[in-house]
C-alpha cells in the first residue's frame, strides 16, 4: 500500500512539474526570448559556467569518496607472497589513472568555461602540429609500455613454477560443476591419478581412473585445507560449463574449462585465525554483525529466526556467470599451520578405498537365521538356514 501511494505522489507531482512549465511558456510570450533555436552568446555563457560547476561536483564527489570509503582493506589484506605484488601494480594503475583524469578532465572543463562561444570571436586551428602530436602521442605510449613489462613480470613471476617447485609443492585438484566446488588431493606421492568424465560412477564423481597408480592414494574434499608457507599447485577442470576459480584474498584467479586442465600455484601466508585477528578484519566483521543484529530485530518481530553471526572465512568463489545458482558457488577454504594440516590429514580415506567400500555395500550379502524346528523330530540343536539375499 505505501509503495502504491509513493507512486501515486510521483505520478501527481511530475503532472505539476509540467502544468508549470506550460504556464512558464505562456508567461514568456511578447518577451524578448530567443526561439530560433540557435545558441546565443548568453546560452554560451551558461554552458561554460555548467561546465565549471560540473567539474567541482567531480572533485567534491571524488574527495567524498576518497574519506569515507577509502578506509575499506580492498589492497591490504592480500595473504599470498604474490599478494602484495599485484596489490603494487594496482595501485600503480590507479595513481596514474587519477593523476591523468585530474589534469585531462580539469582542462577540458576549464577551457569549455574560459572559450565559450562569443559573437566575432574564432577558434584557433592548427591544421598540423608535429610537435604536439610527438608528445601527446609518447608520453602515453611510454607510461603504458612501463605498465605492461611491469605487468609481465608479475605475471611471470606468478604463473612460472619449474619442476623443482612442483616437486616440492602440494598437488590439488579443484573440480567445478554446477553449483559447487570439489577439492582432490594427491596424497603422499604427490602426483595427482588420471581422470576422465567418462569413468564417473557412483562416489567416484569426479571421474578419477582407479587402475591408474598415481590414483591410489588420491582423496576428495568438500572444504579445501591448505597449510601456510607451503607453495600449493592447483589444477583445474571443469565438469559441464566455463568457471573461474577465484580466490580473492590469494590474489588467484584462473578459468577451468571443460576438457582441459588448467593451473595456478601461490604460496599462503597468513592463516585464517591470523587474518581474523587484523585490526581491518576485526572492524570488517564488527560492522556486518551489527547490520546483521539490526536485521535479525526485524525478524525476530516476525517469528522468524534470528542471522547467525558472521566468522571471516578464506572462501574459493566461481567468477564466471554459470547458471542460475552461481551467486552460491562457493566452497570454504582452511589455512592451517603446518602441525593443524597433518592432523587434518590424518584420517582421510582415499577414493579407491571409498569405491570399493561402496561396491562391497551393493554386493549380495549371506544372512544366517536360526529357524525352530520340531523338537520330537530333531536333536536339541537349533537348526539354521543359509538364506542368500540381495
């Protein structure tokens, strides 16, 4: 009801706005009013000092911003040793994104205010300048060219993992289909078993070739632990559509696509009771528990049950638009210590061992059942029956 009022009062009062400049109109008839539809040195005039105001509502609206939302962690709060590399580039774009859009964007408005059009007056043509165009042509070109080798070395730096690495390195599997995530780990010879969509059977959902060796001691997770110090590899696949797998706290992106493997690597270093722990994530998780309380107060008014509190956790995201439910396409990820990763470790079981355990399940099963019997006809021995079922 209060939405259809709001829209009633909107509709009544641009009917008003008009009527009004319809009396505005009529009031304006004998004036000396320029109809021609022509700009006049006056409507020049206008126009330029617009531009000028415009470009002091940029500069306020850009300080504004800068106060009040420049506090959040967006570059700080990086917890892979690459982290603070790509958090450098990207400041690096951005100061010079701002330092060009100050200087370009204060001289375009300035000059549409300081040459507006005036009655006799001409602008000035250069039909050719080399000069000019030497320098607004370099200096561009020289700014980005240091951007872009910058660039290629971070991503040098990144992608770049010789065999000693990987040898030396956590082997993980993400594993992408609509709507989640699924993590194999490659277990203590570190080499992950091969694996096709085509052997998906049953627990084994990720299609891993059990008769392969390097399969053997392969295991799956639904939450991804990962130990803090130790370079991880991550190979990737997906199952059905395009994903992303993004990480955006380890500054880790890369797409996984159907029928091929894909890679990234990164090495964490910050736990995830360390990154609960920093000023910013501590303040990060204050505010959204208090929107969080507000909220539930609403709720719980209505009988409906309160939000849980929110706990900051690592989490593996799908960047890509996949499907209805790709908004929830997340999986949670664990950075212990080197001593909490072994512990978690410990009691896994591995697929081939899952498999077998589900195909024993399904085998025929010998049930033994005592059966009474007459006792004038037999012995005092109860009699039993071997009845095989399925």
């Amino acid at each position: 009801m209060t939405t259809l009022l709001v829209f009633i009062v909107v509709v009544l009062l641009a009917i008003a706005v008009w009527q009004l400049t319809k009396i505005f109109d009529l009031t304006q008839i004998g004036a000396n009013v320029n109809d021609t539809q022509v700009a006049n040195d006056n409507d020049n005039k206008v126009n330029g000092y617009l531009m000028f105001a415009f470009l002091i509502f940029i500069y306020i609206t850009t300080i504004w911003c800068v106060i009040y939302y420049g506090h959040f962690p967006l570059l700080s709060d990086s917890a892979s040793e690459h982290g603070p590399l790509v958090d450098n580039l990207m400041i690096i774009s951005l100061v010079l994104i701002f330092f060009v859009q100050t200087i370009t964007q204060a001289l375009l408005h300035y000059f549409a205010y300081k040459y507006h059009g005036k009655k006799g007056q001409k602008a000035l043509y250069f039909a050719d300048n080399n000069k000019l165009e030497v320098i607004w042509s370099s200096i561009p070109a020289v700014v980005l060219a240091g951007l872009i080798l910058y660039g290629l070395y971070a991503w040098n730096d990144i992608m770049f993992v010789d065999k000693q690495q990987e040898q030396d390195s956590i082997v993980i599997e993400l594993y992408a289909q609509q709507f989640k995530w699924e993590a194999r780990y490659s277990g203590k010879d570190n080499v992950l078993g091969k694996a096709n969509v085509r052997y998906i059977e049953g627990v084994n959902n990720l299609g891993v070739d059990l008769a392969d060796p390097n399969a053997q001691d392969d295991f799956t997770s639904q939450e991804l632990h990962i130990p803090k110090g130790k370079r991880i590899v991550f190979k990737m696949r997906s199952q059905d559509v395009l994903h992303s797998a993004y990480m955006p706290h380890f500054r880790a992106q890369m797409n996984c696509v159907p029928g091929m493997v894909t890679s990234f690597s990164f090495t964490p270093t910050m736990t995830t009771a360390e990154m609960r722990e920093r000023p910013a994530m501590v303040e990060k998780v204050a505010n959204i528990n208090a929107i969080r309380a507000e909220k539930s107060k609403a709720l719980t008014a209505k009988g409906e049950a309160a939000l849980d509190p929110y706990t900051f956790d690592y989490l593996l995201l799908c960047n890509k638009i996949c499907g209805t439910s790709h908004y929830n396409m997340q999986m949670k990820i664990v950075v212990d210590t080197p001593e909490e990763y072994k512990k978690w470790l410990a009691d896994k079981q591995t697929i081939v061992s899952a498999y077998a355990a589900s195909k024993a399940a399904d085998e025929p099963k010998e049930i033994i059942a005592p059966i009474s019997v007459d006792s004038t006809k037999t012995t005092n021995t109860d009699a039993v029956v071997a009845i095989t079922t399925k």
